[in-house]
C-alpha cells in the first residue's frame, strides 16, 4: 500500500494511474476503521482498478469541541486494516495540509441539510461538504463510495457531487449499512461505549426492525409514537429524533400509503454517546 501525506504527492501518483488507463474508486474515513468500512474498500475494489482511502479528522464538521477532541483515532490498526484488504492508497494528511488557511465557503443545499441531524448539529454538513469538496478536487475519483449509516450525509454528498462538482462526473455509491451480530449499526463511536451501554444498544435497530414488520394500516404518527416510546424504555437510551422521510428529498412522509421509499432515520444518546441508524420500510 501507498502512503502519502501531502497533496502534491497524492496526485503525482493518481495522475500516474490513470494515465496508465486505471479507474480510481475513494472511500474517505475519519479513521477508526471497522467492518463497515471494510465493505467500502471491498466494493471499490470490485468496482474500480485504484483505491484510495483517505483518513482525517476534520474539524470543521464537528459543532462540539469536546467531541472532536474524543473521536476515537487508532492510526496503527486502521494502517493494519487497510494493509489486510490491500486497499491500493491511503492519504493521510494532517490539518494545515488540508485547510492551510481557514475554510469560509457556505454551500447551499436547500432544506436536505436543515432536517434531522442539521437540526440538532448545526453546521455540520457544511463542514462535510468542505472536507469532501476539496477530497474530490484532490483525488478526482470515478467513484466514491459511502455507507447507507450516514444517510442524510449520503444524500447531501450526492447532491454536493452534482450541483457544485459536476465537471469531475463522480459517481456516488451507496452501500448497506454494516451491522454487529446483536444488530447494532458498525460505527467507530461504538468503541465509546461502556460495556452495559454497548449491551442496551441493540435496542435501536431492535425497535426499528419491529416497526418496520407491523407499520402496515398504522399512521406516521403511530410509528413514531411506538418507536420513540419503545427505546425510551430502555434506562440506557434516549432518542434526539425519529423521522420517516422520503430517500430523495428528505421530505416528512405524511402517509405510509405514499408511493415513495420511505426510510426511518433515528439518533439516539446512548449515554453521552450519539448514535446513528436508519432502515427502509418498503
């Protein structure tokens, strides 16, 4: 595998690549890699002839210090990890190689980033939509790969992909959410957890796997009732949000009748631990 840091040397390399007539696949982490991960470079390599993979902690997408500063980083293992599935390319580069000075561009993504996790992380996705802006710019990947985990973000970088970067023509994969075998969502904040919070968490996917078996003939409401007051059963767990929204736009589903997919997106504080998931009901 080939490490760079720098941007100059990063693209010296791709260049090299697809001269030579390659495809380049990018899969870009924090860090903290995992089985979910894994699946990314896995389907980048079946998809594409070069992988790269980068990992940085950006700071502009986090709205709490304190956050940042606990984001689980386990450099030597992910290195290990990535070695073991021969990803091609990592790009590790520190935060002055990435915002040498500091980054003021707003972008506008109408009402995709003001929903759910925009309501509660305010500014996050701009923050995302920086970091990921100026990955693309650098790498100029055919294709970039993201987990289904991370749904809004998924949505946002598509639209980031086609409004603001459509000369790079860089298609954006989605891939299935990545699960433990309790069912918990695969996620780098999972290390987080206390051994009785990590027992509890499986209740999530647990509620939303029941909601979504017996939502036929119920209302919106009543699905949301259901789950919200299932996992606030649970001393472990409290839910931020629950919403049935639509996989395009974002918009609230009003009626379960309504011929569009409908995914049940959720966040939920598992201590002082945020946690992410989602699941379709058609």
């Amino acid at each position: 595998m080939e490490t760079y840091k720098t941007i100059s040397s990063l693209k010296q390399a791709i260049n090299n690549k697809k001269a030579a007539g390659k495809t380049i696949g990018f899969v870009p982490t924090m860090g903290a890699l995992h089985a979910g991960h894994i699946s990314l470079i896995d389907e980048s390599k079946k998809q594409t002839d070069v992988t790269v993979v980068s990992i940085f902690v950006n700071p502009t997408q986090f709205n709490d210090s304190k956050d940042l500063e606990n984001y689980p980083r386990t450099i030597k293992s992910d290195i290990q990890k990535l070695e073991n599935v021969k990803a091609d390319i990592l790009f590790l580069p520190d935060v002055k190689e990435i915002y040498p000075e500091p980054d003021t561009r707003q972008f506008d993504f109408g009402k995709l980033d003001k929903v759910m996790e925009g309501r509660f992380r305010k500014g996050h996705f701009n923050g995302v939509a920086q970091v990921v802006s100026k990955l693309f710019d650098i790498v100029e990947p055919n294709k970039a790969f993201f987990g289904q985990k991370d749904f809004q973000q998924y949505v946002i970088i598509k639209t980031l992909a086609s409004k603001y970067m459509a000369e790079y023509n860089i298609d954006i994969v989605r891939c299935p959410i990545i699960r433990e075998k309790d069912g918990l969502a695969m996620s780098s904040r999972n290390l987080l957890l206390l051994d009785e919070q990590r027992k509890n968490a499986n209740v999530i996917y647990k509620t939303l796997k029941k909601a979504k078996e017996n939502y036929s003939g119920k209302s919106v409401e009543e699905i949301k009732k259901f789950v919200i007051e299932e996992i606030n059963k649970n001393p472990f767990l409290e839910v931020e949000y629950f919403s049935i929204v639509d996989d395009v736009n974002l918009e609230e589903i009003k009626e379960m009748t309504e011929e569009k997919n409908k995914v049940g997106c959720i966040a939920v504080y598992c201590g002082k631990i945020r946690l992410i998931d989602n699941i379709y009901f058609d």
